[in-house]
C-alpha cells in the first residue's frame, strides 16, 4: 500500500486495541479525547488514561453492532470484518448462518441486486468467453445442492510459537453448511475450456480496504482438477435460503477440502487461465508454506513457499463446553465433528489422560464428500479434579492429527493439533 493508502485508511478497533498508544494519539488527535470522550448515560472517559490502557468500550459498541446476526462470535477484526465460532456453538450437524465464521479481506459491497448480477466467464484457456445472469445459471445448468466444509487456511494461527502475524484464529475459523448451486465443471464446460487450461482463478465484487477501485483484494484460484470436481460449486443459497451478505451474497465459489480463501465471495469472474493463477494473495507468502520443514522463527524466502492445497485431517470437540463443570462420578458424553481436504476420515479417537492412552468414538458417514463426519463417545466417570478430553482425526492414509502445533510457518497455516477443551469435575 502507497503512501496515501495507509495516510487515508482508516483504523480497524483490533487494530486500536492491539497499539492502545497509537490508538491513544490518534483519537487525541481527532479531538476524541479532548476533554474526555463521553459514552453512553453522560459517563466521560478522561484523556488521562494510563499508557497502555486501551478501554473496552472503544470495541463493545460497534462490535455488537457488526455481529448483531451472529450472537456469541468472538470478533477478532472489525476492518476487514473477521469472526470466529466457539467450538460448544459449532455443534449443530449443518452449520447455521449465524454460526458461520466470517473471513473478510476487503468491504463486502452495497446495494447488491441477485436479479442484476452478473458473472462473466474468460480467460486464456476459455474458447467461448460468456456472462451469466444467475437466472441463466439456474436455467442452463443442473441445480445440486452439497453439504461442504469451509475452513480458513490460518485456522489455529494463535497456537504457533514463535507468534506469528494476522487474525489469531483459535479452533472456529470452520463450519459447515449446505450450499446450493450449479457445479463449475459444467459452467467451464460450457465456455468451451480448453486443454491448455492449468488454473481457474475468481475475481469478486468486495472493495480494497485502501479505497482504491483498482486493487483486487483477493483473487485466488484452484488448479483445474480442483475446479472440475463434482462438488466445486457456484452457489447462490446457503442452508435453503439466500447466502447472506457477508458470506458472498449473490453468488461465490465453494471449493470445499482447500482452504477457504478460494472460495471467493461476491463473484463476478472466473478466469480460465493457461498457466498458475496470479492474482492478489496467490503471489509472496499468501497462503503458501515451507515447501519443506523449517525451524520456529526462521526467515523463509517466497521462492521456497509452496502453494496450499488440501487441508490437513482435522477434529473438534463440541461438547461438553470448555471450562464447563460435570459430575465426577457420571460417565461423560462427548462429541463433535471431523473432516479432512482430501480422502476421508476412517477414525476419531479420544483421551481423557494427555494422550497418554485413547479410545474409539462412534464415527458417523459424512451427508457427501467434503462435509464433516459427527462423532460420539461416552467416557467412564473421570473423578473429582481437573481433566482435559481431547479429539484426534485420522484419514484413510493414515495421517492423524499430531499432539502438538505441527510445521511452524511464517504465516500460521495448517494447525491440525487434536483438540483439548477443559472440565472439572465435582
């Protein structure tokens, strides 16, 4: 970003809360504390705040606000917009729209009208170029409807040490909810792809966080194999009814199994390139990692970053809440979901000792490829204290989910450690 972007844009409240000090001038500066800046019932908060305090009211108001249809997410940015879900509240089979992370990288835009809407098909590799309204999608192609799994890519981030930069998503940055729409194989079929076509990359209607109408904010894509699967859709409805705003409506990609960032939101193009897509965030260190292991805190050249593709094998444990209590002498009930990037989940064991021993649960069959699989399991009473119950995934290669944070990368990608969520009992 120039020099003007960043003298022009304006803070995200993450940001004020993360460099109170700068958040501090900057509002002074704005004649915001001047004074005292007063809140709500003529309460003022007085310019001689301790350095480093940043108070919590900056944030409650305007986050409420921007969460107010996804009650109990915790906000991690405000600009771009970033949420994630608690994992007690991702218990449902099908993920609700309200429980739904929220992974923005730009402004959603305004005034959006389904019946104008329009995405127009091109590229190197595209003999036919066209544009579809979605009416003619709906009309022209096949309508399915898949249950499909969306994780971001740096899901788990705030586990890595050393610390690494960007939204420190916990276990919630994943849902999994069912997608109507038409498949991209047969819209790419239909504008007479041809065999030079390696990628297909997307462009989206969302708005530089700089203001300038110029700059893509994101414009990934997925190599052609990928976008061919029968499960990679142009989806207009989420859960039966239209996405809503903030997950990509009228119209995005779902390209489950990869990590969600290519599934792009407020789609207006898809481009049917002949070579590796080269858009903005495909480029540097944007969702790539070390092509091979390097040490925590090494400093890794983009030329040795490799692209992400599948997601690891994965697991979460929904009930009970972390930080609940339960009774000491009563078997306990746990459960929870499963899924992996590609192949399938043969196992989900649990442990209520550390890891140091595990047992089977009851793994249920996913609604279709790409959704994530329920388990059970019920433990023997665990006796009075503290006690974690930890998850652990393994797909049909054998690969499990490691005991701790696997593969630091300068980016905080792919944490797949087993889940651990806390109780005492009494």
């Amino acid at each position: 970003m120039g020099t003007r972007g960043r003298r022009n844009r304006e803070l995200g409240l993450s940001e004020l809360l993360a460099d109170p000090d700068r958040a501090r001038a900057l509002l002074s500066r704005r004649g915001l504390l001047a004074g005292g800046l007063r809140l709500a019932g003529g309460v003022t908060l007085a310019a001689s705040l301790p350095p480093g305090l940043a108070p919590v009211a900056w944030a409650a108001t305007p986050a409420d606000t921007l969460l107010a249809e996804k009650p109990g997410l915790r906000l991690l940015n405000d600009r771009p917009l970033n949420a994630e879900t608690p994992a007690h509240l991702l218990d449902d089979a099908v993920t609700p729209a309200a429980r739904l992370f929220v992974r923005n990288n730009g402004l959603p835009p305004r005034n959006v009208d389904p019946d104008t809407w329009t995405l127009t098909v091109h590229g190197e590799a595209c003999a036919r170029p066209r544009t579809f309204s979605i009416a003619d999608l709906q009309r022209e192609f096949e309508t399915v409807t898949l249950q499909l799994t969306l994780e971001c890519g740096g899901n788990g981030r705030s586990e890595f040490r050393p610390r690494v930069p960007g939204n420190q998503w916990t276990t919630g940055a994943v849902g999994c909810p069912r997608w109507t729409g038409v498949r991209v194989a047969d819209v790419l079929r239909a504008c007479g792809m041809t065999e030079a076509a390696v990628y297909v990359g997307y462009l989206g209607a969302d708005t530089h966080l700089s203001g300038d109408p110029g700059k893509a904010v994101i414009s990934r894509g997925v190599p052609v194999a990928k976008a061919l699967e029968p499960e990679s859709l142009l989806a207009w409805a989420m859960n039966d009814a239209p996405i809503p705003a903030v997950h990509g409506a009228p119209l995005r990609l779902v390209c489950a199994g990869f990590p969600g960032s290519v599934s792009g939101k407020w789609l207006t193009e898809l481009l049917i390139r002949d070579r590796v897509h080269d858009g903005a965030k495909m480029e540097g260190s944007s969702y790539r990692v070390p092509c091979r292991p390097v040490a925590p805190g090494a400093t890794v050249p983009d030329a040795d970053l490799c692209i992400i593709e599948a997601m690891p094998v994965k697991s979460l444990v929904t009930a009970p809440r972390s930080g609940v209590t339960v009774p000491a002498a009563e078997p306990v009930a746990l459960r929870g979901h499963a899924w992996v990037g590609e192949g399938r989940v043969a196992r989900v064991d649990v442990s209520v000792d550390f890891g140091q021993s595990w047992r089977p649960a009851q793994l249920e069959a996913p609604a279709n490829r790409f959704a994530w699989q329920r388990w059970h399991a019920v433990v023997p009473p665990l006796g009075p204290g503290y006690h974690e119950l930890w998850s652990r995934a393994t797909d049909d290669a054998g690969r499990a989910q490691p005991m701790v944070v696997p593969g630091w990368n300068p980016k905080g990608y792919l944490n797949n450690a087993t889940h651990r969520v806390a109780v005492q009992a009494v």
